[in-house]
C-alpha cells in the first residue's frame, strides 16, 4: 500500500504542474494538441486525486456493515477514474482535434519576449512538452518499479500477466496513465513541430483528435479491469489451486467439498473451504488443524487476509 500511494503522490505532483504549463502554452498559441494535452493532464491530476481517496478511504478497519473491510474502494474510486475523468477529457480531446480538422484551425504564429529575449511561440509548446516529457518519465518509472516489484512477488512473468493477475488497480492505473501521458506528449510534440515546419495545420489537429483517442481507449480498458475486481474475481487459477492442494494435502482432510475465494481489496483475499476431515478428531484438535490450515495459507500468499473453514465431519 505505501509504495502504490507513492506512486500517486509522485504522478499528483508531476501532473498538478504540468497542466499549468500547458494551459499556459495553449494561451499563447492556441494550438489545438496543447489544448488535448491539458485536458489529459488535468484529467491525470484529478486522477491522482481520486485514487487518494480511495487508498484513504480502504484503509478503514472492518464493521458490521462492511466485514470484509472497505478495500473494494479504491476499485470503485478507479473505476470513476476511467469513467469521469478519462472518458470526458478524451471525449472532448478528440471533438476539438476533429473539429480543427474540419475547420482547419491551428496554433496561431507569434512571439513572446522572456528575460529580454523574443521567442517564437512555438518553442513554448515544445519546452512544455519536453518538460511535461521528463516529469512523465520520472512518474513512470516510480510506477513501473512498484510493478515489477511485484510482479517478482508474485511471480507474475510479464505485463500481460501482471495486468490480469493484479488487485493493485491503483498502482495498475498509474502506470497506464504514465505511460499514455508519455504517448500523448510525444504526438502532441510531433503534431506541433510538423505543423509549423510544414505550414499545414493538420498534423496539429490530427495529433489532438488522437490523443483523445488514446484517452478513450484507457478509460474502456480501465473500466474492463475494474468490472471485474468490483464484481467479485476470486484469485488466478494457478495460485486457487495453490490453496486448494494446501488445505487437501493437510494431515486428516480426506476431502475439500466446497473451494472459493474472492478479491476483497488490493492486496485482500477472502478464501472459504467446506472441508471434510477424518474420523476421531474433536473440537479441540480440529480447531488447531483449522488454525494450521489458515497459516499455510498465509504463508503462501501474504494477501490471504479472510480464512473460513467450514469443517464437514
């Protein structure tokens, strides 16, 4: 948990000051990517923001109301992410770089004086994006070193398998964000740098209308893996087999009648077992076995935070 609030910390920071920067450079010129660019950037900040409340919020102890604890929140918060955030910033990304393409707006040519010195302002944009590039890459590897670490943990062999084995939607959303941002800002630059080269106003205004893309297709994919923590997954095959053979293979189990888990919060996972031991055992002796059983679990996964064995005699 403390390394995913990290992570967020260092991208709330890196963003918060990036959309200034470019809100700034869209005042200047008017160019139609940096404008795309500082809805994704405000759109990350929010992020950052809502996912702080969800790690805050999912650090409640359990209740009445909520046995299981409040982890499921920060699935919830993610998920209003994609949705509000994404969604809407590359909605309207991608509606303002078609409608410059349609109406051939682009940044409008000018300069700007600095301590002394007149600058076109198109090196504006491109000292934005440069340094909104070098902000990204350092909130990016802040997130892809949380997620390798456990992806070493877990023994998850690649990105592919880390994205559909993990509960860590907050550090899993961080890390995609980062590096969407990071695409974003290499088109947007790109895009701009073409367009004043050339005199075309196109590559600018295609660069905004694909950004909004980019967005759009974080906000669904971000939505697909929330749906499916927020419905209730139990943990990968591999590892529900792990648990399964554990408490089979226990000294007086003959059978294991009912096996199943869930994903109740980031790192949290609930396993129940209907369980049949051997003859002769009482409540004394069956209590120890089950409080034995529930070790092994947890040992073999420090995420195990719910264990019930219902023991079938």
């Amino acid at each position: 948990m403390a390394g995913s609030k990290s992570v967020v910390l260092a991208a709330l920071v890196a963003n918060g000051a990036i959309a200034v920067l470019k809100f700034g450079a869209f005042l200047l010129t008017g160019s139609p990517s940096m404008l795309s660019e500082t809805y994704h950037s405000i759109s990350d900040t929010g992020n950052q923001v809502f996912l702080l409340i969800g790690i805050r919020y999912s650090a409640k102890q359990p209740s009445r109301g909520h046995p299981f604890g409040y982890g499921k929140a920060q699935f919830f918060y993610s998920f209003l992410v994609s949705v509000l955030l994404f969604g809407i910033a590359g909605w309207e990304s991608l509606k303002h770089g078609y409608d410059a393409i349609r109406h051939g707006h682009q940044a409008t040519p000018g300069t700007v004086t600095m301590a002394g010195a007149t600058f076109d302002t198109v090196y504006v944009s491109v000292a934005v994006l440069l340094g909104a590039i070098a902000f990204e890459t350092y909130a990016f590897v802040k997130a892809n070193a949380e997620l390798r670490r456990q992806m070493e943990e877990y023994g998850w062999t690649n990105l592919v398998e880390a994205f559909r084995s993990t509960s860590d939607v907050t550090t899993l959303t961080a890390f995609t964000e980062d590096a969407i941002a990071l695409g974003g800002a290499a088109l947007a630059l790109v895009g701009i740098v073409l367009s004043r080269v050339t005199g075309n106003h196109i590559y600018d205004a295609v660069s905004a209308a694909l950004i909004g893309l980019l967005l759009m297709g974080f906000a669904l994919a971000l939505a697909w893996e929330n749906k499916r923590l927020l419905l209730g997954e139990s943990v990968p095959a591999d590892l529900g087999d792990d648990f399964e053979s554990l408490i089979r293979e226990h000294p007086g189990v003959t059978h294991v009648d009912r096996f199943r888990t869930m994903f109740v919060g980031p790192a949290e996972i609930l396993v129940t077992a209907d369980v049949s031991f051997g003859d002769g055992l009482d409540t004394t002796a069956l209590d120890e076995d089950i409080g034995r059983i529930e070790e092994k679990l947890r040992e073999r996964d420090d995420r195990v935070e719910f264990v019930y064995v219902e023991p079938e005699l």
